[in-house]
C-alpha cells in the first residue's frame, strides 16, 4: 500500500493557502434564504415562506436575526446590464422586500415563467403556511440516438446562464395537514390552458436533476400528503393573473401618479379589484402621500 | 416598506424541515481533499499535495487525521457502469492511495486527457513542495453571432455530465520561491507537440470559469511568481510519457504475472526503467510476493 504523508501537508494546504471557496454557503435575508452558484451567476435555490398574514402585511419585523450577507465576489455576480437587449427578463425568485441591491442580485435568474409564482400566492388563501424552495434546472434534451445533451445559453459580460426550466418544491400545512408538491416548468410561457398536474414530479426526480436534497428534515415516509390530491392544484384564469400583475405593479410604484395609472389601467380591462389589491393599494397609497410630502432626500 | 415575519418562520423551516442541501462541503480523504457536485456526479474541485518524498513512498501516516467522509446520497453518485461503453473513461483528479470506492467514485470525472497530471508529477522533481487543484469546467462555444452556448452530453443512467474541459491550479514551492499557474485543457487528447504555455490562463479566468476562488490565503499582490517564468512549463515527450503511464500501471498490478508483464513491454518498447519507476517496481514486488505466499482469502 502506497504511504503518503497527506495528512500533515493537507492542514498546511489549509492553514497557508486556504482550500477552494465554492461561495454555495447559505445566506440569509430578509424574505428568502438562499445558495447562490457562482459559476452560473444564478440561485442555486431560494427559500422562503408566505402565509396569509406576510402578504397583507400584519406582521412585524421584531424577530428577525440575520447573519450579514456574506459578500460575493465581483467576479461571480450578474448585473442589470447582462438581461438588457437579451430577451430574457430578470426572475426573481423570491419577492425582494427590503430592496437591497445584492438581494435582488442573488436570487434572481434569467426566465420568463411566473405560472408557479402565481399559484404559490393563491395557495395562502387555502393554507396557513407555504413554504417554497425555487430555482433553475439545465435538462438534457434527448436525441433519437438515446445520446443526451445540456444545451443552454449565457448571456451578457458576466456569463449568466439561462436555466432550461424552473423548479419549485411546495409544502404546504393547514391545521395538522401537510402537503408536498414537486414542479418542473419550461423556462417559456406556458399559458393558462394546462393544468398544474402536467408539471408535477416526484421528489426524488426534482432531487437528481437539481442536485439537492429538500426538506431533509421531513419524514417522507410517514407525513407530507401529494399537494395535488389535498389542492387542486389549478393555475390562476386570465382575471386572477391580471389581478396577480397589477399587486406587482403597485408594490413597486415609486410615485402616486404611477400608483394611480395601474388601477385605472385595470378598471379598463374590467376586472374589479379584490379586498387583496384593493388593500395593498390603499397602503401602498399611504405611503406615497407620506413620501410626496417630504422634500427630496 | 412592507412588513415580514419571516424572521420567525426562516427559523421554523430550518428548525422544522430543514434547509436544502447542496452537499458541497469540503470532503476529506488520505490523498486529497475535495468537494462534489451532486448535480452533475461530478467533483467540483480536488485539491492534493505531491511532494518528492511523497511519490516516493518514504513518508508515513502517523500525523493523519481525516473526518469521516460524509455520505453522499445514492442519487446523487455515479457508478462505473455509467462509464462502460460511453467512450470516456473514468479520469481520477487525484490518485486513490487508499483505495475506498467512495475515494475513487467522488473524485472522478469523464475525461481522456492526462497531459497536466503528468506535468505534474514531473514538477515534484523541481519543486519541494506541489499543491494542486484540478476539476471539470463546462465551457460555451461562441456562435457567429456572439451567442455563447454550453453543451455537454451526459452519460450512464446516473446522467455523469462530461465536462468540456479540465483546469489545473498548480501552486509550486521551492525554498522562498512560491510560483502559481494555471491551466486549462479541452477534455481530448493534446498531444506531446503543444507547449504548456498554450494552455496557460489568468487565476482570475479560472476563477470566473469555474465559480471558485482558490488559494484564497495566498496574497496576490505580492508573491507568487508565474510558474512559467520560474519552470519550463515543458510537457513529457513520448519515452517520459511511456515510464508514466507504465508506473500507473505498476501501481495497478494485482498479480505478479502482470507485474512483469508492464516491465517486459516496456522494455520491448526500447525504454529504460527510470529510478523512480524501478523503485516502484521493486516495492510492489515485495508486496506481491508475500501476497501470493498468503493462501487466498
Ligand atoms: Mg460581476
Ligand atoms: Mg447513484
């Protein structure tokens, strides 16, 4: 047997020079936790929770405890200017509630899929408490030969790789009920017309093409239902995701002419407010007559 | 600004349901160190130390101390079947001293060039001290429009991605002379006619190539002198490249008849045995012999 004298020269690797840094440790924010892929300039995977309380905004901050966010090299981060001209939109895997610019950085990725987006926040009206697990998936494409090849495009000065589709591995709990549900969509519109269950795999299939392992601490032998025989699992109709867009829109409108423009826009379509909208606007509106009051920082 | 409470409920999905996991932390074995990549079953870097007296067998393990390797998921590890009849072979970022197959399987990666870890070995002759690390790089082709695409097939029904490339940082030592190059190679054979130099590129290239910072201890700025100003940077010719992959196979022999066969065809082949190889040779001898004394177990 070959000896070698590894163990003392692999601490002086350590203690000298340092081991490779992956930058895939955990980081933690106000809405989302995430691992961010440095060599994709994308999420690995963003976590968060919704509950009908946090989108109406009842809750406080009070408890949070957060460790800084560890800086991520320069040379591994995407900027707006990668997405600009490049046909892709910048997806943001989790809502990005405290507008740091390096929140929005990490989690997001480029797509142009808000299907899965859009049922998460309907389930809140159906569960006490939705917790999510998002990101961007490269599949092989399979050729008639059995060959299989990952194909996918970079785009901009910083490399950011455009996913061939989106995960989101759901769990849900209502009383004593838990429910999990796996989704694979293709990183393109797919419309109102499928059902949601066209999307659905198992966990472990959602595991082996991302990599990871989710909810490691449920025990999938005992507890989580199939979300799609406790839900319906359908995708919102033309009117809820219109009512979806405009919630979007007037979350980030910056002024009250803006704010106003959105509503206006959507009584013209026809579609009438929901006590949702209705109420992020009047808060929304709050606090721009708050802001417009003041004089320009 | 809207108001969260997920600093509570961050901590009941860690708490609760556990966080994903991306089994990217640091592994330790006898002969490296490394960290996998469970969603292309492959690793993500594999750092090791050569030294003279290493290859030379002289050292010993007393000062080791090595965490157990975490368990990597079933789902997650590639087999050899993977690699049977896919026309890659199974290339090892690092030598496998102890030979656990946990060893072999998480440091490996589709590959058929060898042409840097021969220069490697080589540089243990010149420097004291030798720190590598090496892994698979997957690299896009750039279209005559300026679309850049990676593509990278898969192989074996544990979908082993094969990278496009391979890269080497290599950290060499000498006395106070500290030299640092690196390098990458496309995963085909090279040939013995190109000068390493060719393939030589910035540690920040590498760096953005792979998403990983390396040798993060090692102040920049300051010393480390480019290898290829301080060394040939020379590849084996053919008879080097011969006694290399005839120590390989030296390493390799399970019998004695297949000992003596590797040292037959290579003096068939008009090369004399190096002492380095000879010494190779006679140490397996011994250990061969009082192997077939043994009755099979
Ligand atoms: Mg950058
Ligand atoms: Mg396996």
């Amino acid at each position: 047997e070959e000896k070698t004298d590894t163990g003392s020269s692999v601490h002086r690797l350590i203690e000298r020079f340092g081991l490779p840094q992956t930058g895939a440790e955990t980081r933690f924010y106000i809405n989302h936790i995430l691992s961010y892929d440095q060599s994709r300039r994308t999420p690995r995977w963003v976590a968060e929770h919704l509950s009908g309380q946090r989108l109406q905004g009842q809750a406080d901050r009070k408890h949070c405890k957060f460790k800084p966010d560890p800086k991520i090299p320069e040379l591994f981060t995407a900027r707006n200017e990668d997405y600009l001209r490049s046909g892709w939109s910048r997806g943001h895997m989790a809502p990005a509630g405290d507008n740091k610019i390096s929140e929005v950085q990490h989690s997001s990725c480029p797509s142009s899929n808000r299907t899965l987006e859009m049922y998460c926040r309907d389930l809140t009206l159906r569960f006490s408490d939705v917790w999510l697990v998002s990101g961007p998936l490269l599949l092989p494409q399979v050729r008639e030969d059995g060959r299989r090849t990952v194909s996918y495009q970079l785009i901009g000065e910083d490399d950011v790789a455009v996913p061939t589709h989106l995960y989101k591995v759901i769990l849900a709990q209502k009383d004593s009920t838990l429910a999990l549900g796996a989704f694979v969509v293709p990183n393109a519109p797919i419309g109102f017309e499928r059902p949601l269950t066209d999307f659905q795999v198992s966990l472990s299939d959602v595991e082996r093409m991302s990599g990871l392992t989710f909810f490691p601490e449920v025990d999938r032998a005992e507890q989580p239902k199939n979300l799609c025989d406790v839900d319906s699992c359908q995708l919102m109709d033309f009117t809820q995701f219109t009512l979806y867009i405009s919630g979007r829109k007037v979350k980030s409108a910056r002024t009250l002419a803006r704010l106003e423009k959105v509503m206006t826009e959507l009584r013209d379509a026809g579609i009438t407010p929901d006590d949702y909208l209705t109420n992020l606007y009047l808060e929304k509106k709050r606090e721009l007559v708050e802001k417009e009051k003041k004089p320009e920082q």
